[in-house]
C-alpha cells in the first residue's frame, strides 16, 4: 500500500448474450434442479443433469435446454431391462415447457492432480522470509519488507518498512503484522509474522519495524540477490534500483535531494511533512509499464547501483510514495536511510556480544505474574555484596545475589523462553570474575586445579541461551561468571539419577503444557556450618531448585533438593546423592532465604509428614507437575 494514489482499471467482462427471458428461466431451473436433482438421479442411467445449450446435429445451439448425461442410449423397447425409463422431449418448469437435451455420457472418480493457482512468490507466506516481499499490519492492506535490520541495543532482528505499512491510522503498537500482507493472503493466524516494535511518522521518515516470531529469514532482497550493509547520501543523478512487492526490480535516478514533501495521510493523520528524496525512471532502463512504483512497493529499500550496473550494499532510502493518480510525471519519493536508522534505533548488522547494552537479569514479570526474588533472612542480609546499591546483582537473564562469607549466591533466579532458545557452543569461553565485584568475594580458579571438582552452573548456561543472537551470546558469556559457578564432583550429574537434577527444566518443557513456553527458576547451594573446607573452601553439599510456571493460566510452582537424604547425614560420598521433591517452606526452612507470596500460592504439592518417609525421585516421571 504505498500513500501515491493506485493507477485502477474496471477489467472488461464479457457480454452474456443471453435472449430476453433467459435470466428468469435459468432461476427457475436452478431452483427445479436443486429439488428435484438428486431424485432425478435416481434412475441408474442418468449420469448427470444441468443446465445447458441445446445440441443438435453435434452443434451447440443457442436455447436453453434441461441436459441429461445418460450412460448409454437405448430404444425404447429395451429401457425397461436397462431399469431407466424414458426422458420426455419437454419438462414443466415454472409452467414453462423446457426442452431437454440428452447426451451419452458417464462418469467415474477420476483424481487427476492439478496444481494450485500460484500467486507471485512476493505475495505469499515464505519461510525463510525475504525482504523485497509482501507484509502489513492487520489493519492495512499490503506493503513491502525493505531489508532486515537489527536493534543496536540487544541486536534483535526486525523487518523495516514503512509507518503507513506496519502501523497505519488504525494500527498500535504491539499490533499484528502478517506476510503476505492481508490483501494478498487474508489467512491471518496462518500468516502471522510478528508485532510492531516501533515506528515514526514525521520529518525523519515514514518508518517502522516489526518482530520476526517463528520464523527464519535471509537478508538478500528478493530477485536483486544483495545485502544492504551499509548507509549512503544520495546525490544527485545517482542510480538507484529496487524490489518492490508491485513493480518489482526497477531503476531510477536521482533527481530531487534535501526534499520535503506533504503527504495527506487521510484520516485523523491528515498531512504529514516527510523528509525525503525524489527518484526518477532510469532512460536507460525503463519499465515496461512506466511505473517504477505502484501501490504495494511502499517499504522497498532504494539501493545505489554499483558501477557495473549491479545492486550495491549501501542503501539510499526507504521507498513510501509517489506521484498521485493521473499525474503524467513518474517518480517516487523515499526516506533518507540515516534518518530513519537513527530514530528508529536500529542497525543493518547487530552489535557484537560485548557491545549489547541490555543486562536485564532475572525479570520478575516474566510469567505474566509477578514473582519478585527470594529475600534473605534478617541474619544474612549482612552478608550479602552490594553493587551499586543493590543486593541484586543482574546478568544476561539472570540476577543472583552473592555470600561474601561463604563467596558463592545464596540464590539465583533466571528466565528461559523454550520458543527462542538458541544452540551455541561453549568453546573458547573462560570461566572468570566479574570485574564488578572485589575478587576476594568470589571463588575463582584456585578452587579448581588438579583435582576432581568441576565447575558447576547455577542457572544452567542452555538455559540462558535464548532472545536475539547476540543476546543468547552475550548470555552464554556471562553464564561462564564465577559468582554463577559452585564446585560439584566430577560425577556429580551421573550421580544424581543420570543426570535427573539437570534435566528438571526439560523435564517440565516435556510433561506439561507450559504456557508461552517460559519458565523461570530459582536455584543455588544449602549453606551449612558443618560443609566440609577444601582448599580453605566450605563445599556445598546440597543444592536446590524451585521452577515456575503457567499452565492454562495458572501458576504452578515446584520445588526440589539434590542432597544425601532428608536427615542431613554428614557424610560427602557424592555418588550417593538423590533428588527430592520439596515443598518451599522446606525449602525456606533449611536456606534461609523467604519466597514470595505468590510462589507459595502456587506450590500444592502434597508431601509425607515426616521427611524420613519421603522416597528419592527415581526418573522423570516420579515429579508431581500438576
């Protein structure tokens, strides 16, 4: 849909040709055929019954006829062993004597396969998406997908296109954006692409920028085969070329810069002012039509031609509009791109993982409901590290709070989105402090040399792996932080159950219909005065978790310690751990640490009395979900 008015034409039909009368007879033999059909076909040698022309001699005629397919004609003598019976010259409808017309004719299933009518491949549902192609909001009709770009904060992909096209006078932010745009394709859910992020309508540009969900795409334009990487100035006479959902490749020149135009946006948007560029058709390669843009190229991106002629990687703008209806002057109107980059806060390559801003943390709202942190209990809020005023100390989704006596968290609490998890590898990562802390609070490498403790993670680095790209990296990164790190044997996983304690967060991923695929989980090792010192190290010999999450609506919450057994036996043979289903106010009670109300709430689970008669999970399928 782009703002230039729609250059439209009434397509011709042909002419019915039909006698005076014919119209009425029709009716009439629609309706008698609709009643009387299937008792017609009755009779097992009637194939068929329509409306048609009369034949006669093997021409088709011009009167309206009641035509019969039977299977096989016959004299009248011999219907009656056939078991049919005679079809009269004429039959009564409406009081009209209608002749009838008979062919010999049969029928059988015949599954030929025929293929679908296709539509251009710009205007329907592509996975990978591809930019140059169609896409809008729900509330409008169809634009194109410019290029993909990506937040300059976390790097989250978008697809750029404009205002008019992802938002639009009826559109909000956080509206449904589809591709095929709904005027190529109107299967909605089917052709759900993702929401409006952000979006712009004034001098900087007519731009916007919308979520890729469940979807994979490529940055080459369609039929152009280039990636936009960089940002141009356009001057004058410069070529440029584009792909557009309507007009397809075409060229052009610029011949207007430093351009402002009023667009009337109709509406409640009335007119806008737009600062732009103007492009004219390209002499030396003009369109076949004479349009360079139409209706539906609103979003393309205008790229400078290379001197060979080729699309090049730097882009001069963002196609919105165009001269009006009947206006004999072709051209087309585009933003300028560093505009448009810069208010939309986005960029055509993502920030490398050191440079993404964003360190949410743990986010308490993440479920939908709110679950705030565990708070330490009054004695041990002494001991917590402090950074920057806060107990709390974030990562890449995850927040933890730090023991300075014992240098390890008493807690850490991390979200995980199962519906973007990423798969990287952990190679090359080192396990380091962060910077941000006194070093002496942490436990680092001197824990770990020539012996048989791993590094352990709290807040299991695949879990953290999720969001853009350069945010699952950045996440990985700071899983490999030793405040997230706590020392575990060797065998610690195949000790506990082969591997049980590791795969409870898959396990709820698995057995229960997790709503949004999200779950959040608090984690971390029991203190304990009488943990044995290694290396002038207190080792943990316990550790829990308690997972969170929506089910039909509903918050769930379930709790879990990996210890030697219930009675606390002193004993660190760690090939005898076993994990327990809890509940949080066990929890609490040998932590130290007070969850939310709204967690409590959420943890039904119904336990033995005494913990001496509770039994050790044995697999997966011994956890009480629900």
């Amino acid at each position: 849909m782009a703002t230039k008015g729609r250059k439209t034409t009434t397509p011709s039909s042909p002419s019915q040709k039909r006698a005076p009368g014919d119209n009425d007879l029709i009716a009439s033999l629609r309706r008698y055929i609709r009643t009387r059909g299937p008792e017609l076909l009755d009779d097992p040698n009637i194939t068929s019954v329509g409306i048609g022309r009369k034949t006669t001699g093997g021409r088709r005629g011009k009167q309206v006829a009641l035509q019969f397919t039977v299977a096989s004609k016959a004299e009248p003598e011999t219907l009656e062993v056939l078991g049919t019976a005679l079809i009269p010259e004429t039959i009564t409808v409406d009081g009209i004597d209608v002749p009838t017309d008979v062919i010999e004719r049969s029928y059988k299933a015949q599954f030929r396969k025929v293929a679908e009518v296709e539509s251009p491949a710009r205007k329907t549902r592509l996975d990978p998406i591809e930019p140059g192609v169609s896409v809008g909001a729900v509330t409008v009709s169809a634009g194109t997908i410019g290029c993909i770009v990506f937040d300059k904060a976390d790097g989250t992909p978008y697809v750029l296109s404009n205002w008019h096209v992802l938002h639009g006078p009826h559109g909000e932010l956080g509206g449904e954006i589809v591709q095929p745009g709904k005027h190529d394709d109107n299967r909605i859910r089917r052709n759900h692409l993702g929401v409006l992020k952000r979006s712009h309508l004034g001098v900087a540009g007519d731009c916007a920028i919308a979520t890729i969900e469940g979807r994979a795409f490529v940055q080459e334009i369609f039929e152009l085969g280039a990636v936009p990487k960089e940002l141009g100035e356009p001057d004058l006479d410069d070529k440029v070329i584009k792909s557009g959902r309507t007009t397809s490749v075409t060229h052009g020149i610029v011949r207007r810069i430093d351009t402002i135009a009023k667009i009337n946006y109709g509406g409640q948007v009335g007119i806008k002012t737009i600062g732009c560029f103007e492009i004219g058709p390209d002499p030396d390669h003009l369109p076949a039509d004479g349009e360079i843009s139409s209706g539906g190229d609103s979003g393309a991106v205008w790229l400078f031609k290379q001197g060979n002629g080729r699309p090049g990687p730097v882009m001069a703008g963002l196609h919105f509009g165009g001269e009006t209806a009947g206006e004999p002057d072709e051209h087309a109107l585009a933003c300028l791109s560093t505009s448009v980059f810069e208010k939309l806060e986005i960029s055509l390559t993502p920030p490398a993982p050191e440079d993404v801003r964003t360190v949410a943390g743990y986010d308490p709202d993440f479920l939908g409901e709110r679950i705030e942190v565990p708070q330490l209990d009054a004695e041990f809020t002494h001991d917590a590290v402090v950074l920057e005023g806060s107990e709390i100390i974030p990562y890449t989704h995850f927040s933890l709070t730090l023991s300075k006596k014992r240098r390890f968290p008493f807690w850490v609490g991390w979200n995980i989105n199962g519906g973007t998890l990423k798969k990287l590898s952990r190679n090359g990562i080192p396990f380091v402090k962060d910077p941000r802390l006194p070093a002496s609070a942490q436990v680092g490498n001197e824990l770990y040399e020539n012996n048989r403790l791993d590094r352990g993670h709290i807040a299991r680095r695949a879990d953290l792996l999720w969001g853009s790209l350069p945010e699952a990296e950045k996440a990985n990164t700071d899983s490999f932080f030793y405040t997230n790190i706590t020392p575990q044997m060797d065998d610690f996983n195949q000790s506990s159950k082969n591997g049980l304690w590791g795969e409870l967060e898959d396990a709820v991923f698995a057995d229960v219909d997790v709503d949004d695929l999200k779950v959040s989980v608090f984690g971390g090792p029991v203190f304990q005065d009488d943990d044995r010192t290694f290396r002038g190290v207190k080792i943990p010999r316990e550790f829990w978790k308690a997972i969170a999450f929506t089910d039909q609506g509903e918050l769930k919450a379930r709790a879990f310690v990996l210890t030697q057994n219930l009675n606390q036996l002193e004993a660190l043979e760690l090939d005898e751990f076993r994990v327990f289903q809890v509940t949080l106010g066990e929890l609490e009670d040998r932590t130290g640490l007070r969850f939310p109300a709204a967690l409590h709430e959420a943890d039904t689970l119904q336990v033995p009395e005494a913990a001496a008669d509770r039994t050790p999970l044995e697999s997966l399928a011994d956890i009480q979900w629900v």
